[in-house]
C-alpha cells in the first residue's frame, strides 16, 4: 500500500506541475507568465521598414552590429563612442543619423546629452528624472558623407542636488542606446563594390557560407576573413537559413578574384621585430598625459609579436613630470601581469626619472601585460570635497623592453619561427559556418602576422602546410596527410579555451597516441594538422614516429 501511495502522489504531482505550467492565469499567479518577463536585445535590430528594399535601390542602412560595444552610458559624467562604417566607392547624397535612446535618472536630478559627429558638436538634448525613451535624429553634413566612417562621440552629463559632493559621485544616471541605431544612406547608384557590400552589413561583417562546396573554394573565403581579422576587421560566415537585416554578403566568383587581390595587395616580406621594442612611440603612449591623481601606460606583448619570439629581459623607463605641489609626493610603480616588480616614491614639484627594471622571468607567460602607473598625493584637504590640480606626465621615447631571451618551454618559440612566411592553407569540404568562423578566429589568433595563407590549386607539396580538418574525419586525414607529406614533421594544433595570458591554442606531436588523446576526451570540432618542411625544422623537436592511428569510438 505504501508504494501504491507514493506512485499516486507522484502522479498527482507531476500532473500539478503541468497544470500550472500550462495554465496562463496560474503563471501569472507564479510569476511564470513570459509576458510580464522585460526582454533585453542585445543583438542589433532594425525596424521592419529599414530593411524593406529591393536589388538595386540608392536607399541603404548602416549599423553597429554588436551594439553590446556601445550599450550604455553610466555615472556622470559618462563616455561612449562608436564608427559606423560608411561606403568608400559609391558617392553618399544624404544621410541622417538615428539614436534610439532609453534614460533612466534618479529622483530630483536633471541631465543632458551631447552628440558629436566626427569631432563636431551637433546637439544636446534635455534628459528628464525617471526612466523615458527617445528618437534621436541628425542630418548628416557634406564632410560627413565624403568619410569613410561616421564617427559618433556621446556624453552625459547630470546634476544631482541632493549630492553633497558632486564631482566625487558618478551615479543616478544610466542611458542606453538600443540596437535599432543606426544611419540610414542615399547614395548615388547601387553598393556594387565588395568592400561596400561587406562594410553595410554591420560589425563584424557578414559573409554567408555555402550550403555546400561544390564549385565553392572554402580556401580562399577562409584565408580572406583571416586576412581581414589581422586588420581588425571581424567578419562572421553565417548559413542561408539564418539571414538577418542587414543580409550576408553571398561571395560571387568575382568577388572571390577581388577580395583574392586585395590579399595580394596586402601581402609582403614579414617585418621581423627586433630589440628593444619602443612601446613609448604606439599611439596610445606616445602622448602627454593630463591628470589630477593618477595616470598609467600599458603595453601588451607576446611571443607571436617579440622577436624571435622570445621574452623581454628588462624595463627601460624614462619619464618626465610636472605639476605637483611642494610638499606632495609621487609613487612610480611598474607591474608585470598585475604582480609588481618596482616601486618607488619621489618628492618635489617636478619629477624627471631614468629606470632599468629587471623582467622576472617566472612572471612571463605566453601573453603579457606591462602597467606603469604614476600616483600623486596632490589632495587639497582644505573644504568638504577634496580636489586636486591638473598634474602633466609624459614617458620618454627612450622607454623601452630589452631583450630577449627564449621562452621556457622551447617548442613554442619554435613553432612561431618555423611557420612565419607563405603557407598553404587546406580547410575541410564538412566545415558549416559556425566551424568555419571559429576556424578564421582560430588561425588568426594562432599564426598572427607573420604567415600569410596561399590557397592554390597547385600547392607546393615541399613547403608548409595547415589542414583545417573536423573531428570526425581527423583519423582518415592523418593517413592521408603522412602520405603526401612524408618528408615533413607533423603537429596536431587546436583552439583552446585559455585564461588570460595562456596560450590560445593546444599543439603536440602528432602520433598515434595525441590523435586518440584528443577523440576521447573534450574539445572543438576542429583542428589543425600542421606540416612542416623537416629542413625547418628546429633542432630542439624531437620528430615523432607518425604510425597508423588506431581506431577510435567516442563516448
């Protein structure tokens, strides 16, 4: 009897729980009804009217496909910043600018938002407290249609009365910009040119893959988003069902011969680094900094960018500053992958510094992250909210890493400098659009700059190669790869899911024993087989007897 009642309470159960799923008034009861659910898009859409036009048409929409990229402005005041890409061939007649804009503002405050095109200031509007939404329109200039991007600057800024301290509190307001923003173009004929086709579709670009390879070359659309990755330009294949507005761009023979020449274009002699690196003259350090408290420069590196891809042995510093008052205090501190390897504190209105500083070579990782940070004690203590004056720093162009010496682990130095030049690139006829947009992902943040991918009909099976394989046909590849290239040494490389400073990639030897290793256990659905001349071959690689690999079933 006892389980004659436990078998019908769980039957009443389980019919309960059905009931009050599929209920609506019992939903909202529980708070399951998906109506009452606020629904948050993140993926860049357009209204329906934006994206009904025809082949042909003069009448085109630009966005900001990512627009989690820009979504939000926070605290006062606040900063954000987006580049809609714009035509380069076809002249633009007109355009306007569309910002789809919610605010949300604490009580008893008041706020407003400035808007600036390509440097120039072209309005600000009145934000009101409590959560609103607006429509933001600007007509586009004449000197805005002859760019290539829009540049939009945003910022915001509120006053809060019911602060004591005003310039200490960043709070009480949040703007979002939603994913329908856009700019919406008249141009003088249709977007004909490849480049215009892509740059319309958004950031990243959207390339569809084909349904199937036949009179396809995978190749070359593959060689192609990883060219355009290595410019920071992202693209993304996506498949003929799942089309969005803006649509893909669909790869035409002609347009493969074009975007095949502006590969040619780009190719050239590897410019070798060498030391020291002057990390002083990038953009991003070279100028003068203009600070009250604290101000800091970084530079990241790793061995795909070093020469001869090896690590730094030491910090060359110069630094010069102004500002301070007499009886304040400077604290100049240097960390290596957020562990610090010098500090020092100075005194004095002016501050001119020279410092060699030792790199530990335990703290190297395959990337890598220097921060010099610069600290001043300059607080008026004088009144309620504390304030300081605006300080003057700059590093000097002298400053510097100093190197190098190889990296630990030998094998991956080597793998760099062994396949930096032409290679030819082979990808599997089995790749769908999701594998072949982590396979441009995967090759560009593995080889980076220095290869350069060929995709030939007529290979030179004497030189290096890569073979972009799946899973499941990986076993059959490796047989036939060891027979076209028996004179090469092989390795099996695959993307990781790395921590921060690791490598993006897993690479060994391949033989029988690292190709059932990776069947059995968790991974991606692709990898790379790499083919490497053995004249190239560095001294320090063990060449791995390449047997037969056994029959693998996963489980």
């Amino acid at each position: 009897m006892r389980i004659l009642g436990v078998a019908l309470l769980t039957i009443f159960l389980f019919a309960l729980a059905r009931f009050v799923f599929l209920q609506p008034d019992v939903q909202g009861l529980v708070g399951l009804n998906r109506e009452d659910r606020i629904s948050h898009d993140l993926v860049s859409s357009l209204p329906p009217e934006a994206c009904e036009v025809t082949e042909g048409v003069n009448q085109h929409t630009f966005i900001v496909r990512e627009s989690d990229t820009w979504t939000a402005l926070a605290g006062s005041p606040g900063y954000n910043a987006v580049s809609f890409n714009m035509p380069k061939s076809v002249q633009v007649v007109s355009g306007i600018l569309i910002l789809d804009v919610a605010t949300n503002l604490q009580p008893e405050s008041v706020g407003r938002l400035r808007v600036n095109v390509n440097g120039e200031r072209r309005g600000e509007i009145i934000l009101e407290e409590g959560v609103s939404s607006r429509e933001i329109r600007v007509d586009l200039l004449p000197s805005d249609l002859t760019h290539s991007q829009l540049e939009v600057n945003l910022a915001a800024f509120g006053a809060f009365p019911s602060t004591i301290c005003q310039s200490s509190w960043n709070g009480g307001m949040i703007i979002r910009i939603e994913p329908s923003s856009r700019i919406e173009l008249v141009t003088e004929g249709p977007l004909e040119d490849l480049n215009d086709r892509l740059r319309s579709t958004g950031n990243p670009y959207q390339m569809q893959w084909p349904e199937t390879h036949v009179g396809t070359n995978y190749e070359q659309l593959i060689a192609f988003g990883v060219d355009q990755r290595l410019r920071d330009i992202r693209t993304n294949f996506v498949p003929v069902a799942a089309q969005r507005c803006p649509t893909a761009v669909v790869m035409t023979d002609e347009d493969l011969l074009v975007a095949d020449h502006i590969m040619q274009n780009a190719r050239r002699e590897y410019d070798r680094p060498t030391w020291p690196i002057y990390f002083a003259l990038d953009d991003a350090n070279r100028e003068a900094r203009f600070f009250s408290y604290e101000t800091a420069w970084r530079y990241d590196y790793d061995l795909r960018t070093t020469p001869k891809a090896e690590y730094p042995t030491d910090l060359d510093i110069g630094m010069t500053v102004s500002g301070l008052q007499p009886d304040a205090e400077w604290l100049v501190s240097v960390t290596l992958n957020d562990q610090s390897i010098f500090a020092e504190r100075f005194s004095g209105d002016t501050l001119e510094i020279e410092r060699s500083i030792a790199l530990p070579q335990s703290m190297h990782q395959f990337s890598n992250n220097i921060e010099i940070r610069l600290i001043s004690s300059d607080i008026d203590q004088d009144g309620i909210c504390v304030g300081g004056s605006t300080i003057m720093a700059q590093l000097h162009a002298s400053t510097a890493l100093q190197g190098g010496v190889p990296a630990p682990n030998a094998i991956i130095g080597n793998f760099i400098n062994a396949l930096t030049g032409v290679i030819q690139l082979d990808v599997s006829n089995d790749l769908n659009a999701a594998e072949a947009s982590s396979t441009v992902e995967f090759l560009a943040d593995t080889f980076g700059e220095r290869t350069q991918w060929t995709a030939t009909n007529t290979p030179d099976l004497t030189g290096a190669f890569v073979h972009i394989v799946t899973r499941r046909e990986l076993e059959q590849r490796v047989s036939e790869m060891t027979a076209i290239h028996p004179d090469h040494n092989f390795r099996l490389v695959w993307p990781s899911q790395s921590a921060p400073g690791e490598l993006p990639y897993n690479q060994v030897a391949m033989n029988a024993l690292s190709v059932s290793d990776f069947l059995l256990n968790e991974g991606p659905r692709i990898i790379a087989i790499v083919a490497i001349p053995e004249l190239v071959v560095p001294a320090q690689w063990p060449t791995p007897l390449i047997q037969p690999p056994i029959s693998v079933q996963e489980e």
